[in-house]
C-alpha cells in the first residue's frame, strides 16, 4: 500500500524530521544550547559518548550518525527547503 501511494515508511519519515532538525541546529535556526556540539571539517558532528544504548539510541547520538553519512553539498545547503530534498535522495527515502 505504502508503494502503490509511493508514502514513505513511518522510519523514513522519523530520519528526514530528524535531519531537519539537526539542520535547523547547526544554522542557528532553533534555539539550542551549541556548546555541548563539536563540528568538524566536512560539517560533521563529533557523536557523544554514550555510557548506555538508551543514550546511544536518542535523539543527538541517533541523528548526528546518520547527518555524518551524508555528503557535504546536502549539509551545506543554506535554506531548511533546500536541505529537505537532498537526504530524500541520498538515503531514497
């Protein structure tokens, strides 16, 4: 049914919310605490240490692994509408 609507899944929807919001973090689009992130060359996140599989699986650990699988020109784009179709492409969400 999901194919013949050509929906995405309830998984492929939860990671393109999720990489827009980290989107949205890293250019100073929402209003979270930035001191506890570290950004590398290649605009990828250090992914914090995680003690637990509850902490490994949340939010930040969870959606800064898969924004460093993603290639540089889709991080790089400068409006969250830009940003929006690039993983859907990336990942054939």
């Amino acid at each position: 049914m999901l194919r013949e609507l050509k929906w995405s899944t309830l998984e492929q929807r939860r990671n393109q919310a999720s990489l827009t919001m980290l989107h949205k973090i890293n250019n100073k689009q929402v209003n979270v605490n930035h001191s506890h992130f570290t950004i590398t060359q290649n605009n990828k996140f250090l992914i914090p240490h995680s003690k637990t599989k509850h902490h490994m699986n949340s939010f930040f650990p969870w959606a800064i692994r898969l924004w460093n699988e993603l290639p540089t020109e889709i991080k790089d784009a400068p409006t969250v509408p830009a940003f929006a179709s690039g993983p859907n492409k990336f990942y054939a969400f």
